[in-house]
C-alpha cells in the first residue's frame, strides 16, 4: 500500500486526506498545528459553495478599483506596500493576467469545478451520515446602486449562457425573500445554483470521519525539509521527526510556497487576509446567504447563527487585525438592512485568515514535472473551502490512475 504524506489540515488536505484513503492510500496528515486548533482559512471562511463565481480574481477592472480602494483605510481591499521580489513577481503576473482572455479562459472550468464540488459536498454528508448544515438556498448578490446593478445584470446573463440557474429580482422580490433584517436595496441577482454550509462543523466532522477510517494525523509537526534522492522525494522531516513517503501532497495554502522553494519550485503566491465575525443567536436572520455588491461582504446565515466575512488586504503571512478594516466590515451591513443592529457586534471576538491567491486567479492543483512523486494542491483564494472536495478528487485520481476526471492543463503548479 502507498503511503501518502499531505501536508496541511485545511479542507483541501482534508478532502484530499477522504478521496485518496478512498483509493486505497496509506494516508497521513502533517499540521504544525495543536489538535484542535481552528487556525486555517477552513473554519472562519463565508461557507459558501458557488459556482456563481465562475469570474477569476485577476479580471478587468480590478486593478483600476484596486487603486481606488488603496488610498482608503476601510476598503474591502488593500496591497500592504513593501519592498518585497516575490510580492513585485505576484504583481507583474497579476498585472499580465487581469483581462478578458483571463475571464474566457478561466471560466467554465471554475464553473464545472464548483458545480462538481457542490455535488461531492451533498454526497459526503449523505455517504458518510454528517450534518455540516449543507443547504441549497443559492445565493444573493444585493446592490444599491445603478452602477452595481448594471454589472451584477450583465454578470447574470453570462451566467445563464453559462448554463447557471439565475434570476434577477426587484427590490419588491428581495424583500419578500428576505422579510427579516428588510434589506435596503435596488435588487438583486439569485444564484440558484450555489448552496452552503457550516465550515467549523464540516471541518470536525471530516476530522472525525477520516480518523475513523484510518488516516494518521500528525500534529504540532512542522515541516523542517525534505529527504530526496534524484527526482524522487523519499520522506518530509518535522520538528518531531522523518516521516517516510512514497507521494507527498502539499496542500499548507499560503505557506506552501515558502516550503516549495525549498524544492527549487517558485510557486508565486500571495496571502491575502480576510476577517469574520459570527453572531451567535442574532434575533433576526438572513434565509440567503448573501454578498453586498458595493461594500464587498459577505453573510452566511448558519442555524441561529450569522457569519459576516471581507476583505482582501494582500500581506505578510501574519494574523495582526487591521481594525480600520474590521470597522469598515461593521460600518456597511447597517446600511443594506435596516433591522440590523449595531449593537450586535459588540462583545464579538474576530477570526482572521490568510488565503493563498495565485496571481491568475486559478488554483495549483497536479503533479510537479520536476519531482515524480510530488503533487501540489493550493492557491484557491475565497473558493478554498467551495473547491475543497473537486480538489481532493482530482488529487486522489491523479496519484491513483494518473489521469485526473478534468483537464488540468490551465492549473499546473509550473505554469508561471
């Protein structure tokens, strides 16, 4: 039997860790972090699984708004200025790839990948009899003004040429499918296709469902290099001692490219952190999730609960909080509902993450050319936990049969 070292136990390691136990791997999961920890991007993300968002990061128009934005300390996004060769890399390669070719080329595979993912999120739950609050509601994109509406109604459209369940609704409509915070809006744009769930939830649940069945997890063990001979990779060592491999699998998001390198691989990537905060029991909920088109936040209704989530400040890997940002977040809900109360945020503990961003806006995932038994599976930026079952599946086949169920060619980790 093979054995497989994954490095990293966010969603993509962990659905990675599911598939390829399914394929009859020996698997074993490497974390530096304590068991337990909630420390990754998993567990504080939106929890929304959308295929609406078959639009890359690297887009036209966005650099232009970035620059806006820059000059503003309560923007959804921020560059923090340094003199950094890998962050002037990322930008150049941003740069090249924020056009419209980007877009078409990009498009319907982020589709087809979300579709796929929201379907393998159904089946887990079902297959392995965990409730991770997975639900089919879709998805609102409200907008208050003539500007956003316009490009949210021209996004719809090419959604449907897409093959996307979609409609666009009047104010009159949003209030009705959203009678209890009252939304103050134009309108909106319904995602249909879109679900979402509980990430804290499906992040234990899975834990649980792989120890269960097997798979070893390692943690309070970080990774301190790599034991190789030729092009093969024959184990990993971390700060508690050499595992041995027959396949590694790295999948530590925005640290796997820090820990690449040490395997003459550039992988360029950003982390950009974002922040939540999740109100607990809030007297009057949302019944969609929802994405507040000027403001740039998103709101996830979750039982009883509402998780709030922005931001997209491009920064070293570190967990400081940015309360200009965190304030911004606070200061534009009230103005899309007006039974919002501000008061709900008071006494509320904020979680901050870092995702990796690829500067095209697509994931890494598949074999290294440069290392036989070397896969890479990161860089999904706000669609990690939406691509994490997809990836894991590709990962899982390609190891298994070498040839993965989706062309990968436009995801290679050595593209750059």
């Amino acid at each position: 039997m093979k054995k497989v070292v994954i490095i990293g136990n966010g969603a993509i390691g962990l659905c990675s860790a599911y598939y390829l136990q399914k394929e009859g791997f020996d698997v074993h999961v490497v974390s530096a972090c304590k068991e337990g920890a909630e420390d990754s991007c998993s567990y504080g993300n939106a929890g929304m699984i959308v295929p609406s968002h078959f639009t890359p990061l690297a887009a036209p128009g966005v650099i232009r708004q970035g620059l806006k934005w820059m000059l503003k300390s309560k923007s959804p996004f921020h560059i923090k200025p340094r003199f950094n060769k890998d962050l002037f890399q990322w930008l150049r390669l941003f740069y090249a790839h924020a056009n419209q070719e980007n877009v078409d080329r990009s498009k319907h595979l982020l589709k087809d990948l979300n579709l796929t993912s929201r379907d393998l999120f159904n089946s887990i739950q079902e297959e392995e009899s965990i409730d991770f609050n997975f639900e089919r509601k879709g998805l609102l994109m409200l907008y208050q003004t003539a500007k956003y509406q316009e490009e949210e109604e021209k996004m719809a459209l090419q959604a449907k040429a897409l093959g996307l369940d979609v409609s666009i609704k009047t104010k009159q409509q949003i209030l009705g499918l959203e009678p209890h915070l009252t939304p103050d809006v134009l309108g909106g744009v319904l995602y249909k296709s879109d679900a979402h769930l509980n990430p804290t939830v499906f992040m234990k649940g899975m834990e649980t469902i792989l120890k269960a069945k097997g798979v070893h997890f390692h943690y309070n063990s970080a990774i301190t290099g790599f034991s190789s001979h030729k092009n093969s990779i024959e184990g990993v060592y971390t700060s508690k001692g050499k595992i041995k491999s027959d396949e590694v699998v790295v999948c530590a998001g925005t640290w796997s490219a820090a820990l690449v390198k040490q395997l003459n691989i550039i992988l360029p990537m950003q982390s950009g952190k974002g922040y939540s905060m999740t109100i607990n029991g809030v007297p009057k909920n949302l019944q969609h999730p929802s994405i507040l088109c000027e403001a740039k936040v998103a709101m996830t209704p979750m039982g009883n609960h509402l998780r709030i989530a922005g931001t997209m400040e491009i920064a070293e890997n570190n967990l400081c909080i940015n309360k200009n940002r965190l304030n911004g977040i606070k200061e534009q809900v009230p103005k899309y509902f007006q039974n919002f109360e501000s008061d709900w945020f008071k006494h509320i503990t904020p979680w901050v993450g870092l995702r990796p961003v690829s500067p095209d806006g697509l994931p890494y995932i598949g074999r290294v050319a440069k290392w036989k038994n070397l896969s890479i599976n990161t860089g999904h930026a706000m669609m990690g936990m939406s691509l994490a079952p997809v990836s894991g599946l590709l990962i899982a086949k390609s190891l298994a049969t070498s040839s993965p169920s989706l062309d990968l060619s436009l995801l290679k980790p050595e593209r750059f």
